[in-house]
C-alpha cells in the first residue's frame, strides 16, 4: 500500500505583500498541516513571478524576507519540509526557459490571470506575465511533485503543468511526474470584504476589503462590520448573497463549524451580531500566529541562516530533473 511518505507536495507563494487571511485559510494553512500527514513537501517563495510585475527593490526584498518569517510562524518545520527562496536556486529559471519551447502560444494565452493582470497593468504587459505558467510548471516540475496544493484561482495553471508534463514524457518518454491541483473544500475563494464577486488579495487597492495577517484586533473588527452583505439579514448560505457566503466560508474554515451549524447558531440574531463575532474568530486564530512572527522577524541571523541553508537541499532535488531534461532535449551536459 502506498502511504503519503512515497508523495511529494509543491507549493509556492508570491511575497509582494503582508499575506492576507485568503492566502492563510485558503493556503498556507492546509498546507503546513501536510507535513504532519507523512507527504515530503517542498514549499518556496516565488520572488522571480514577482517580477512579472513592477516592484521596488527594497521592498520586494523585505516582503520576502518577512513572508519567509510568516510561514515559519505558521508551522513550518524545517526539519521536515524544505522551504527557501526561488531565486536562490538557479534551476527554476533554467527549466523554465526550456519549458516555455514546449508551450504554446495559444495556451498561454487562455490564463484567466494574465488578462486579469494585464488588464490591470496595462503599461506593462511584459513577456514573463505572459510565460509566468511556464516558469510555474518548472517550479512543479523540478520536484517531481504529485500533488499541487493551491487556492482555486492557480487551479488553471496546474492544468497547464499537467498538459506540459504529458507534452514533453510523450515526445521523450518519462520524465516527469504529472501534478495534480489539490483544492479544499472552505475558504478555498476567500472573496474581498468589500467586493465579495472578487477574490481577496494583498494587492487590492481598496485594503477594507483585505484582512492582513498582520492587522491588530481593532482593524479586524472594523474590517469586518463594514463588510457588504445584503439587506435580507439572516445568516444564510444562499445564491445572491455572496458577502454573507464569504462570511460563513471564513467562519467555517477557522470554527470547522458545517453551514447548517452556523445557520443555527445565529438563527434570529442578524449580521449585527454575526459580523463581530467572525472577527473575533479571526483574531484568536491569528493571535499566537502574530506572536511567533514577531519573535522570529527580529532574529535576522536566524532567518538568514534558515534561508541560505534550504536553497542547496533543493538545488540537490531540482538539479537531478534539470540533468535529465537537458540531456533529453539534446543539451551538452
Ligand atoms: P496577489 O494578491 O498579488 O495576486 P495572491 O495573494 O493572490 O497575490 P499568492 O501569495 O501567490 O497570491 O497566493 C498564495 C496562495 O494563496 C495560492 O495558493 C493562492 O491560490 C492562495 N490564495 C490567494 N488569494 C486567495 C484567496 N482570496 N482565497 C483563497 N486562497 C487564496
Ligand atoms: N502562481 C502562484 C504562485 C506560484 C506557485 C508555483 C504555486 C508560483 N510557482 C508553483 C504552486 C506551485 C500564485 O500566484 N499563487
């Protein structure tokens, strides 16, 4: 029989800002808990997607460092799961160049999340927004990851890592294991508090909408009483009431309480009392959280030591699959 030991898990996570609770309850969460289930996972920081749109060096530079200390606050254990910085290993961007020969145009050009992002910046819609699935794919790839756990928005780029896998073990015979997306069920979409028909998202303009990992229990509690809801007032998972389902998404996934339950729990009371106590939720979950980070932030030659000791163990991964590929393809090794 096979256990979760033989499979490995791959994930990664942009650092252009503070996390928000859709990036903790729809991801980061669940996949720290995977290292306790027996899977080998290999999480990272993609600091080189980041660049697909314009930062400031400083910053880019400080976010990373600082998402680097949030995931270790979170849980992850370095004893058990490699965890480093993607630009620190040279392999991602030297598959990923080989890659983008294996893809097409057309498919690229299908991502719900580069029109959405070109929309966005439409003064710079540069080739990496563009090829950003394949340098994803490389990411997936490298490891031989069987399983992709990601929020359902990077649903569609895993499928493109699938069809480039299938693509190049079809042309020159098994090299790659081909990935699946692993989904959850709650918090999956966590939705803007603001906008619920839009994803929550540390680069929203609007930060009303967004509850940062970082904000104090008084932003979180205002947060969350300004929120749109509608003018029904019951606490009632139910189509056309997608700030309310955001609502009850968030306090599933942080209680683990079922919908009928929450609907029962707040049966007559209306948003007013509902509101505050999802944030309340929120800030004791994040609590210990917030906590931990800011012990481990302030240690920066702890944090440095941790980074620059994982980015070799992967390199050690990621460099086997890269050997194979290159010889493959017909590169001089
Ligand atoms: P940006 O806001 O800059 O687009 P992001 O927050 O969407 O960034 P990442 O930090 O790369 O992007 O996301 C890390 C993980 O969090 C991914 O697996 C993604 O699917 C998930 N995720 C992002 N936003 C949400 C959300 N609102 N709800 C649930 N999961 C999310
Ligand atoms: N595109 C993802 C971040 C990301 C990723 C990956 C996720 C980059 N490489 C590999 C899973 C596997 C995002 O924007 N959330």
């Amino acid at each position: 029989m096979e256990t979760n030991e033989s499979k490995r898990i791959l994930s990664m996570y942009q650092c252009t800002g503070t996390f928000t609770l859709g990036n903790y309850l729809g991801a980061l969460r669940n996949h720290i808990k995977l290292q306790q289930e027996g899977y080998q996972c290999v999480y990272a920081l993609a600091d080189l997607h980041a660049l697909t749109v314009r930062q400031v060096p400083a910053e880019l530079r400080k976010y990373t460092k600082e998402a680097y200390a949030w995931l270790l606050a979170m849980g992850i254990d370095l004893e058990k799961t490699v965890f480093f910085i993607q630009s620190q290993v040279p392999e991602h961007s030297q598959l990923a160049w080989i890659l983008n020969c294996y893809t097409q145009f057309g498919e690229l050009s299908r991502m719900t999340q580069f029109k959405d992002k070109s929309a966005k910046h439409a003064d710079n819609i540069n080739g990496g927004l563009f090829t950003y699935p394949c340098l994803m794919a490389a990411d997936i790839l490298l490891y031989q990851a069987d399983f992709v756990p990601v929020g359902a928005d990077q649903k569609q780029h895993v499928e493109i890592a699938r069809d480039i896998a299938e693509r190049f073990n079809g042309i020159y015979g098994d090299t790659f294991t081909v990935p699946e997306p692993m989904i959850p069920q709650h918090g999956a979409r966590v939705m803007s508090l603001q906008n619920p028909l839009s994803k929550m998202s540390k680069s929203d303009e609007n930060q009303n909408g967004n509850i940062s990992v970082l904000d104090d229990p008084d932003t979180i509690l205002r947060k969350f009483k300004r929120a749109k809801t509608d003018s029904d007032s019951q606490v009632r998972f139910a189509e056309g009431k997608e700030g309310v389902n955001n609502l009850m998404g968030i306090y599933a996934a942080v209680t683990g309480k079922s919908y009928p339950e929450i609907e029962r729990e707040f049966e007559g009371k209306g948003y007013g009392e509902f509101k505050p106590a999802v944030a309340e939720a929120v800030i004791e979950e994040l609590r210990p959280i917030q906590e931990r980070y800011r012990q481990i932030v302030a240690d920066k030659a702890y944090l440095e030591q941790c980074y620059r000791e994982q980015a070799p163990k992967a390199s050690a991964i990621a460099r086997r699959t890269l050997s194979k590929v290159m010889k493959k393809v017909g590169l001089v090794l």
